[in-house]
C-alpha cells in the first residue's frame, strides 16, 4: 500500500534506529511496535491530528525513510527527525572511562529520542509501577487491544493505535481488574487522562519544569516522570531515581559494589547533564550488575481479587 507520506531524513549525526527507539517498545507482543522481516521498525501513534503508523527503515548511517499512513501522517512525519534523536547531540561527549567511552565509540549511532507525546509514554510507566516489567507489559497489551483503535497502513501483524484520553478514562473497573491493573495505578491513569491538554504541554518545557508539571500530579513520582523524560521529551539526564534495580547495577559496574539511590547519584555527578546516556553506556558496554543471588520482585495477581 503507497505511503500517505514519505520522509528520506538525513541525520546530522550518526543514528541508529533501532538503538535509539527500542526503548519505546513495551516489550515483545507491544499492539504498538512492530519489527519487519525486512528489518523495518513499525509503530503506531495518536498525534492531535488523528492516529498514524509509521514504517522507518535504516538506509545509511545518517540516513532514514519514513513512511507514513493515517489521518495523522502529516503530524508523524514532522515529529520523526525528533524522534530519532534529531535534537540530540553528543559532539564533544566524554566520560573520561575507557570502557564507557569505547561503548560510546562502538555505539554512535544511540541517540535520546523524543516522540513530544507524553501521555503515550506516561501511561505505560504507571503501569510499570511497583511492579514486575513482564506484568506491566501484559497489562498493557491487554488494554491497548482491547481498547485502542485499528492501526492504519498495511501493518505487518496485527497492530493498534493507543486509546485516547476519553478512551483511557472511559475503561470501567472491571476492565483494570481483568488487566491486572491494582486500582491505585489505574486511578492515576485516569487522573492524568483528565489533563492530558495540560500534560502534554510538558514537551515543550524545559526539562525540570516538565518534571514539575508532571510530578504535580498524585501517583506521579520522579521515577515516572524520568522514564517519561527519556521517551518523550529528549533528556540525556533523566536518571530513574527509585528503581527496583538500577542503583545496584550502576553501582556493581562502576563500582563493584551495592548502592542505594543516593551513592548512585553520587557515582553518577560527575556526568551530570548526561546520566541517562551514561547508563545506556553502561548497559551498550555489557557491564554486569549486581550478581543475581538476592530477592527478586514478586509477581502480584491483581485479578485474583
């Protein structure tokens, strides 16, 4: 099927496409992101102008095809140089590690991407509270699926489109229940869907005032606002304070030792203005954590009562 509209997009620098937005895809049956046999990336979005899939395919180093279909083609295309990390440069960048300044060398290509829709990263993220990734992933899926709309364009599998902020606030609780989506973070999906306007607004502010609005809002903490920040709104720094494991992995690879959320900030000040890229620096370096030997996070039924 002929594109509504093509973009051959040449980079300022290197990129690499499936590094730098493989961190929008929420996990392997994501209705929203797709790989094709050919190596394409396919994805699906709800731009104000109406739902878009998108097909982008690597052609050289610095250069992209985008192709797009759906009411929202026009929006899409004119946000995928951002998406792709137009905006994020690392001229210059250095850790003054060998190992993370080789993964940076090896890596140039891995950009911070910027998709400027905030409640299609900030959805999922609460749904990742608090809970295991494999949990999280099912309950989106579910919800995408059942509630989401038909993507437009010759998908290559079944794919849908996220549902808009009536369409989140309209799920009943059942449908939670059924998702196994406790209700806390389910209450918080729909407090924030009633002021998506005034959410969305955060891609257009600086990066600790959009923390702000975000962070405004009950339920959202500065974890969720930082794995937002790192899909939506292009920041190198974003760090998510809270995590269940990062501040063990970071400090095993730097380190060699446990730390809390506080000596993993520490650890990481020396880089500030740039600790989101650092620690995906150290996950591109293939530097272990910390040893699996301690408690895991346990998996919670919430359709069991």
């Amino acid at each position: 099927m002929t594109p509504d509209l093509v973009l051959d997009w040449r980079a300022p620098h290197e990129t690499h496409v499936a590094q730098t937005i493989g961190v929008l895809r929420r996990g392997p049956g994501d209705p929203t992101f797709a790989l094709g046999a050919d190596g394409a990336v396919w994805r699906t979005t709800l731009t104000p102008a109406g739902a878009a899939t998108v097909r982008i395919v690597q052609r050289a180093p610095d250069l992209v095809r985008v192709e797009a279909w759906g009411p929202g083609a026009e929006a899409a295309i004119a946000a995928a140089p951002s998406m792709l990390g137009e905006r994020d440069d690392t001229t210059g960048f250095r850790t003054g590690v060998e190992v993370l300044d080789d993964a940076h060398r090896r890596n140039p290509g891995l950009r911070v991407p910027r998709t400027a829709r905030v409640m299609e990263s900030l959805v999922p993220a609460i749904l990742e509270q608090k809970v295991i990734t494999l949990q999280a992933h099912a309950s989106w899926r579910r919800l995408v699926l059942r509630f989401g709309s038909a993507a437009p364009g010759p998908v290559p599998r079944p794919m849908r489109v996220v549902p808009s902020a009536s369409g989140w606030r309209a799920i009943p609780v059942w449908e939670w229940h059924r998702a196994g989506v406790d209700p806390k973070r389910a209450a918080t999906i729909q407090r924030v869907a009633a002021y998506a306007d005034r959410i969305e607004e955060a891609a257009d502010l600086p990066h600790a005032e959009a923390s702000a609005r975000l962070t405004y809002f009950a339920g959202i903490g500065a974890w969720t606002a930082a794995e937002v920040a790192q899909r939506a709104l292009g920041d190198p720094d974003a760090v998510s304070v809270g995590d269940y494991h990062l501040a063990g992995y970071v400090g095993h690879a730097l380190h060699g030792r446990d730390m809390n959320d506080a000596e993993m900030l520490e650890a990481l000040a020396p880089w500030a203005g740039q600790r989101y890229r650092v620690i995906r620096l150290i996950m591109a370096a293939g530097l272990r954590g910390r040893p699996r030997r301690g408690a895991r996070m346990a998996f919670v039924d919430h359709t069991a009562h």
